[in-house]
C-alpha cells in the first residue's frame, strides 16, 4: 500500500528570490514550474495570484474572514513565518480510475498574527502542483476564550479573462439536481462547484474544494465583472460555520489545463485528502448491479404497498433469479421497508422505518434466497431528509443489515432542506455525512448516497465512500423532460471532477415504451453502453428492466468492468464528446467509451495506448448506420475487428449517440 518517496526540502527552484526582497510576498512554483501562486500582503491584508506560464489565471485576490460581531479576520495582519517544503509520493487506490496516482506538489505555509485586537493567528497553506493549485486556512487554537462563529468567507477568485463557465445554480430546492448552463463568468448565477471554465485564452479550469470536514460547502457567488467569491453555504440562522476554537477549512482547488480531457486525468482532489484509514475491507467491492428500481420510475411498479408494488417477495425472487442468469451478485430492492407513500417524495418529516419489512415483503427470507443463487442483496435507505428519525434507527438499520450479511446500503435524501430546516450542503450537512460514512464502517459498510453533498475527495480516506448521485441522473429522463444530450457530455468535465457518480445507466430501451408517455432517453443506446467507460464509478447499476437486456448489447455490459488500472482521455471538447479508454484491472483488456452531443460525429482515434507487442479482437459496440437520438435509436451494430497498437480506428456516433468497445487481448 505504501510508496512513499518524500524529497528533502531543497527549494531554491520553488521560493523565488523574491521573498529577500520582499519579505511581505512569496512566489510558490509547481513542480513543473508552469503553475505559480503568488503571495503578499498588501496593506496588511493577505492576497495571492495565479498563473500558468506566461498567463495570468487570477489576479490579486483576497483571502479570509468575518467573524462574530464583524470582526475582520482578513486584515490588520503581518507575517510570523513562511516555510516552503516539496512532496512526491506515490500512492495506491483501493479502487479507481487507475491503481498508482502521483501526488507531487510544492507547498508554502504563511503563518499570519493580527497585529492588535484579539491578535488572531491565521494560517494559509498553499500547494502548487502540475494540475492546479490549492489553498486552506488552518486556524489554530488561541488565546481567545469564546467558540469561533465564521459569518463570511472572504476568498474571492478575480479571474483575469471571461470565458465560458458550465454551472448549476446553488440554494434551489432540488439541491445538486439541475441542467448546466453555459455563460459568461460574467454572468454567472451563484453556483455549485465544481465550475468548470473555458477561459478566452483556451485555459480550461475547473474550481472546487477538497477534503471538506465540520466546515460549510463553498459556492461561488459572481459579485462584479469576473470575480468570484466563496459564498459559504450557512446554518439556517444564518453562521457559516461554528466551531469551538479551531478549524481547518477545506481546500479551495484550482485545477488548470491546457486541454479538456487533462481536467479529467487530474487527480489534485484525491491528493488534497487524507490517506487511507480504511485498509483494504474485504467488503468494499466494486461491481455492477441490478434493481427493481426502473420499473418504479417509469410507473411500473410503486415504491408504496398496494396493487402495484414493486418490493415484493415474488419480484425479488425473480430479480435474484434473473440477476444470477446473467452473472451478477447484487440486487437494490427499493421500497422494501415500512414508510412508503405515493407522496414520498414531497417535502416533510417522513417516518420510514428502517428495520420492518413493508407488507408482501419478507427480508430474511429474500437475503436466504439471494444467498442460495450467489446474489447480496443492497440495503437501501431513503430518510426523507427527516435526520432526526433516521438517527433515531441508524444503529438498528446498520445492525440489521450486517447481521443479514448485506455490505453496501444505498441512503437517499429527498427533501429540499435536512430535517426542514438546514441545506444539504452546510456544515450541519457535511458533518452529518461524514458520521453516517464513518457509522457505516463501523458495521462493515459500503455507502453510496443520492441527494448528497458534492464530493470533496473522501473516498481516498474511506474507500467504503464508493460513490454519489449529486447531480441531475438518469431518473430524470424517467419523469420529467429529460436530460438533454448536451448534459452526459458536460458531467465528466464538471460534477464528475469531484467523483464517482451514480448516474445509474444501461437503460438499453431508450424510447422506454412501459414508461409515461413522452418520457424517454435523448440518447442512443449504444451512447448508454458508452457511458460504462466514459462515466466513472466502481458500482455501476444495469439500471433498466430484465426484460430489455434479452439483447445482443448486453454481452458488453457483462464483459465491461468497474475497476481499472489506467485511464487516458484520447479527445475531448466540454459539453460535445469525449472518448475515453480504461484498462481492467484484473485483465489486459482495454475499453473503450466514446460519446457525443446532439451532433453527430466522426472520430478517429490511435490505438497507442495498447500493449505494443499484442493483437486485440476489437469487440465494436455502435451506433446502427442512420441512428441517432430520434431514429431507430436502439440499433446497436456490434463488429468484431483485429487491431493492434499502431492502428488507428474510425468511430462514427450518432447525433446523441455513442461506440463502445472492448478490446480482448488475443
Ligand atoms: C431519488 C433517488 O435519486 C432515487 O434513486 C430513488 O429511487 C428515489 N429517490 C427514492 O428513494
Ligand atoms: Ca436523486
């Protein structure tokens, strides 16, 4: 597990000469040296700024708070100390897009003193690394006897450029849950992060936070021109954040390209976390999985007792059987608890239970039967949002599915605000995930959550954290509008920066025909398959009904996997395609995913990234001749082709359409 190579702290290279002159500013450089965070104190008030080689990314900016009672903790500063010091470690993921990530970075800590007042000490850490840069406040405990109330944040980001920014909005009653839309920074709303933009200069940057721990979520608020500023998601009295008399703010990131798919190759969130606390628990899998889930969202079933039911006994059995034909061993059964109502999903105290078993529904015996056909069952827990019940019975939840031998629980959160009252994404919220993650591996479970806060890294410290809906997901296509083809093609670059999504894709019968009418998927199939490889995350659900995988796809959602030993973007343009190709961990095969937006298009890709000495049988999985999102968008031409490493292929996608490919090592 470790691999750790620390360099000694020689940083001549990294601290320019500058500070001799200066002793009020510093420079911190990148390991590659393209990446520079300037530092200075500027009439005692702290103020950095970024560039990427000869560009200018941010410009002089603040840094700091407001406490309690107005009192300024951005200014009145001097300097105590500055030290510098370089990492290079490299580290393994339990699971991933890749096995080795390379954390390397220069570091500078500047130590501040208030000069009068209560003379608060604060600390900036800043990290540049070759994919972006990254700061934090630590702030120490001191010699000031009351609790710290942080009533605003006053980092802003002035960026140099506009540029074109992909974002959602913040402090909506669907939380994390919206279409993007594409403007000028200079237009922005106040936005979720990450954001990620294209700046008129062609850099592409992407804006987030790290490793986020009993703080308040940042969004970002345009205040005038292109400057942005952290705006901290507050309590519902209106504090950002209160502590006793020490804090740690997450990392603010800044992750800096020169093309599109490096923002997807840049691992600068993991790094910003802590090491694994975990190990490697044997019940932390990756795998793909089905549910009677589908047939709830498309009004097949109910989620509620009654006529149409989905969590029956009878259903389960045949899911279980069905699950195990294919060759699969997990199973979400939706609605198999007591609490359900047709009007679950609207906003008040709803009171499910997480131990009793819904009518027509018999736990144990369904756990017994899914264990006599190699099938785990997935608990499942929708609290409604009402935490204070859900905290009530989270112990006896837990308990109960360990004793019955269940490893992973999805928890769901619908409801606009946490218990009515506090948004998802304040420090009530933040600290309230991280206890269920830590409860759960306490009880030998792996989490994935649906209407969470944004991921900020966890999953490098509590590989049990496997993934997260936070963002608008394929549900959508069943019962409202839709997601527009433009939306599958701007995840990757923008939520999924933060990490793995549950977007919960495979739905191979994209016209959903047992579904309300007009409802469907913009998308071909073939782009749905596609998503198993462009999408990452280490469970994958085959989200659509048994009865539509009775099709030749499907040998492709049975080969493709969920771990992988290597990732590489071969093209990308944010928001209109991007292929990506993975390399299983556990084989020498190599796949391939390749999406599009509402255009069609021809790709041709180099197959360098094969092991120069093989031949693959190139397993084609594409859009039928003619296909796109409104015609015949269910063919799914499948060819079969030798290849190797110094070949180039041709892929034609359909407009909203896609090509998968598994490449078999021969
Ligand atoms: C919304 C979730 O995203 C979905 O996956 C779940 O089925 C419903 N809530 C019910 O809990
Ligand atoms: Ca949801």
């Amino acid at each position: 597990m470790k691999n750790y190579l620390i360099l000694p702290a020689v940083l001549f290279s990294i601290v320019v000469g500058y500070s001799q002159k200066n002793k009020n500013a510093y420079e911190l450089a990148s390991p590659n040296g393209k990446n520079k965070i300037k530092f200075e104190l500027v009439k005692n008030a702290p103020k950095y700024a970024v560039s990427h080689g000869k560009t200018e990314v941010i410009t002089p900016s603040d840094l700091g708070f407001v406490l309690k009672g107005n009192e300024d903790l951005s200014t009145n500063f001097e300097i105590k100390g500055a030290k510098t010091s370089t990492f290079d470690e490299t580290w393994e993921q339990v699971w991933g897009e890749k096995k080795k990530i390379r954390n390397h970075y220069n570091q500078l800590i500047v130590d501040l003193e208030q000069k009068t007042g209560n003379k608060r000490k604060l600390q900036i850490q800043f990290r540049a690394f070759d994919d972006g840069v990254a700061f934090r406040y630590v702030y120490p405990k001191q010699n000031v006897k009351d609790s710290i109330f942080i009533m605003d944040e006053k980092t802003t980001f002035n960026l140099k450029e506009d540029g074109k920014a992909w974002w959602i909005p913040a402090f909506k009653p669907e939380r994390y849950e919206y279409l993007y839309t594409a403007s000028p920074v200079s237009k922005l709303d106040t936005v979720h992060t990450p954001l990620t933009i294209e700046s008129k200069s062609g850099l592409k940057l992407s804006f987030h936070e790290a490793n986020l721990i009993d703080f308040a979520s940042m969004t970002l608020e345009q205040t005038e021109g292109t400057q942005l500023k952290s705006n901290l998601v507050p309590w519902a009295d209106g504090v950002k954040v209160r502590v006793k008399d020490a804090f740690t703010s997450s990392w603010r990131t800044i992750q800096i390209a020169e093309k599109s798919g490096d923002l997807i190759d840049s691992y600068l969130i993991l790094n910003l976390n802590e090491p694994n606390k975990l190990g490697k628990p044997s019940y932390v899998q990756p795998y793909k999985y089905f549910g009677i889930w589908w047939a709830m969202h498309i009004g097949k079933y109910t989620f509620w007792e009654g006529e149409k039911q989905g969590a029956t006994t009878a259903h389960a059995k045949e899911y279980i059987d069905f699950t195990a034909k294919e060759g699969l061993h997990h199973l979400l059964i939706e609605g198999w608890n007591k609490g359900w109502t047709p009007a679950w999903y609207e906003n008040r105290m709803h009171m499910f239970s997480f131990t009793q078993s819904a009518d027509n529904f018999d736990l144990e015996k369904v756990v017994e039967y899914g264990k006599s056909k190699g099938v785990e069952l997935i608990g499942y827990h929708e609290t409604g949002s009402n935490l204070i019940n859900y905290m009530k019975q989270i112990d006896a939840g837990f308990a109960l599915y360990k004793k019955l031998g269940i490893h992973t629980v999805k928890i769901g959160h619908v409801g606009s605000k946490l218990n009515m009252k506090e948004w998802h994404h304040g420090q009530f919220g933040v600290n309230y995930f991280r206890y269920v993650l830590e409860k759960a591996a306490q009880y030998d479970l792996a989490v994935f959550y649906h209407e969470p806060i944004k991921d900020t890294g966890e999953r490098r410290t509590y590989p049990n954290m496997l993934a997260r809906e936070a963002a608008r997901g394929q549900e959508y296509n069943a019962w409202s509008e839709g997601n527009p083809p433009s939306h599958v093609v701007i995840l990757p670059f923008t939520r999924m920066l933060s990490g793995p999504m549950e977007y919960t894709p495979g739905v191979l019968d994209v016209e959903i025909k047992q579904g309300y009418p007009g409802k469907r998927i913009h998308g071909t199939t073939a782009q749905q398959l596609a998503m198993y490889v462009t999408f990452y995350s280490p469970i994958q659900m085959l989200a659509d009904l048994p009865e539509n995988y009775n099709v030749p796809a499907m040998q492709f959602l049975k080969d493709v996997p969920t771990d992988w030993k290597d990732t590489k973007v071969l093209n990308a343009e944010i928001g209109e395609y991007l292929t990506t190709v993975r390399k299983d961990k556990n084989s020498e095969d190599w796949y391939l995913g390749s999406m599009t937006n509402e255009k069609s298009r021809d790709l041709t890709v180099s197959l360098s990234f094969l092991d120069t000495s093989a031949t693959y049988e190139a397993q084609i999985y594409a859009d039928a001749e003619g296909t796109d999102e409104t015609h015949n968008p269910t063919a799914v031409a499948i060819s079969k082709k030798k290849v190797k490493s110094t070949d180039t292929l041709h892929l034609k996608l359909g407009g909203a359409g896609g090509t998968a490919i598994r490449f078999k090592k021969l």
